[in-house]
C-alpha cells in the first residue's frame, strides 16, 4: 500500500483567517483502500481542514494533490467532480424526502421524451435501494420511504452509498458515528470497511479513539490546528493517543512541577491564583 501513489494528499497547508492563524504546515496524505482517521478534540482545526478539502476554502498557502498533481479545489462542486465527497454527521439526507429521491437529488432519472420528462420514481427506488443493501443494510427495502424515518447509521449509509454509486473516489466523514449509539455505530463502522474494501480511500474525522481504531489504517492526531502525531495501525496504544489528544505531555509537566513545588514548599501545593 505504501507504495501507492496517494489520491489526495496536502503539503505544508495552512489557513488564516486575517491575522487568526488556524492550520499550521498540515501534512496528510491517503490512498486507495486505506482509511485515514484524523483525531482531535474540539477546536483542534478539523473542520477548517475538512472544509479545504472539500472545497468550500482555499489554503492560504501549501498544495493540494490529487494522485501527485498539484491541483485546485475552487468550489465544493470542483471538488465533488474530481471524486472527493463528504458525509457531515447526520448525513446530508433531507427528513422530509424519500429515499430514491434523496439518493438522486439534483440528478433525477426522468423517464419520457423532451418537455414530456418526468421523474422517473420506480427506476431511482430500485437504484437506491439496490446501492444501500449492497453495503449490507438490509432493512431499507422501500425506496419510498421516508428519510426521517431511518435511524443515523442508516441515514449514514445512504449517504455513503450515494456518494459511492456517483464514483466517489476518496470518502469524507466527519464524525459519523459522534450521534449514535453503539449499534449505529457498528453499522457505520462496517459500511466504512466495506468502503475500504472497494478501494476507496476513506478520510474517517472522530474524537472517539475506540471507533477509529476499529478501522484505521493510519492515524493523525490535530492539536491546534498542526498534525501532532502520523502514525500507523499498531504503533501507539489506545492510551497514547488518548494522552496525545489530552495535551498529556502538557499535562505530565504540569503535575511535575507542582511535585516539584510541594517537595519545597513542605508539601503545600501552590496557592491559588485571584
């Protein structure tokens, strides 16, 4: 897998809103049947980097590649057309719709001849439903169906089985399974290594290390906006990551040097700051 050319990768990305700077020399890259899970807690910048990779900003500097190209995302539609997709948390479905509907959404199958088109509803139910049960989610049998009526993991995995059919070639998630219970969450986690098995390369967003080492085969984890850590599958434990997020080198330090100051001061703690 190494050996691949990665399909999307960043170089020395940063972004700054006026004199805010908030990525700093992001370096990611994934490739062809790898999951990528980007780790960090609130703040750490993973929703400004999903948003450049996905077009919706431009990096102030660095480059975007799309297998070794340097390239443009301009818009999220640019981005949607070189084969990048992203699924937000609740899936990007529309409650009120149904599910062909929703599957096809700004690209209806029409059935009939010039201003006598219409949509053509058994021909997208067939479609959609077909494309969710091959990831395995069975119980969607009825294209008509409302979406509101799905639970998250299977709302999930109409999205991804949209994105899927219309030739996704890297996966977005941004914390997919963050709203779930542990069920979903399975259910989504499944869809994800299915995903993987098809050869697509998955970029997986999570604060939750346990759903990330579920499926990840390489790991960052984002601190305030840098990439703190880029590790493979088995080299940290589930409590180093856990501690990387946490600050707890920072942490460490912290209780060190009030050992430090208790050892000198008859072990009486610091006073507190007013």
């Amino acid at each position: 897998m190494s050996d691949q050319k990665p399909i999307l990768a960043l170089r020395g990305v940063n972004k700054s809103f006026g004199p805010i700077d908030v990525l700093h020399d992001i370096n990611l890259e994934v490739r062809a049947g790898e999951v990528l899970c980007l780790l960090g807690d609130n703040g750490a910048g993973k929703s400004t980097l999903i948003k450049i990779m996905s077009g919706v900003h431009q990096p102030t500097s660095g480059t975007i590649e799309m297998d070794g190209q340097a390239t443009g995302l301009p818009t999220p539609r640019a981005a949607s057309e070189k084969g990048i997709a992203t699924v937000h948390q609740f899936g990007g479905t529309f409650p009120l719709m149904s599910i062909g509907r929703s599957f096809f959404v700004g690209v209806e199958p029409t059935k009939g001849w010039g201003p006598f088109k219409v949509y053509d509803r058994k021909r997208a139910n067939e479609i959609a439903v077909k494309a969710v049960q091959n990831f395995g989610i069975t119980r969607i049998d009825d294209g008509d169906r409302l979406v509101g009526g799905l639970s998250g993991g299977e709302r999930q995995s109409l999205a991804i089985a949209r994105a899927v059919h219309f030739g996704a070639r890297v996966l977005i998630l941004d914390e997919p399974t963050a709203a779930l219970g542990v069920k979903q969450a399975a259910h989504v986690l499944r869809i994800v290594n299915e995903a993987k098995r098809r050869g697509l390369a998955v970029i997986f967003i999570t604060h939750q290390v346990m759903h990330a080492m579920a499926v990840g085969d390489h790991f960052a984890v984002l601190i305030r906006g840098a990439v703190a850590a880029d590790f493979k599958k088995g080299q940290k434990t589930r409590e180093e990551i856990t501690d990387l997020m946490a600050g707890g080198e920072t942490m460490a330090n912290l209780e060190a040097s009030i050992d430090g100051y208790m050892a000198s001061h008859d072990g009486h703690p610091p006073a507190p700051v007013h």
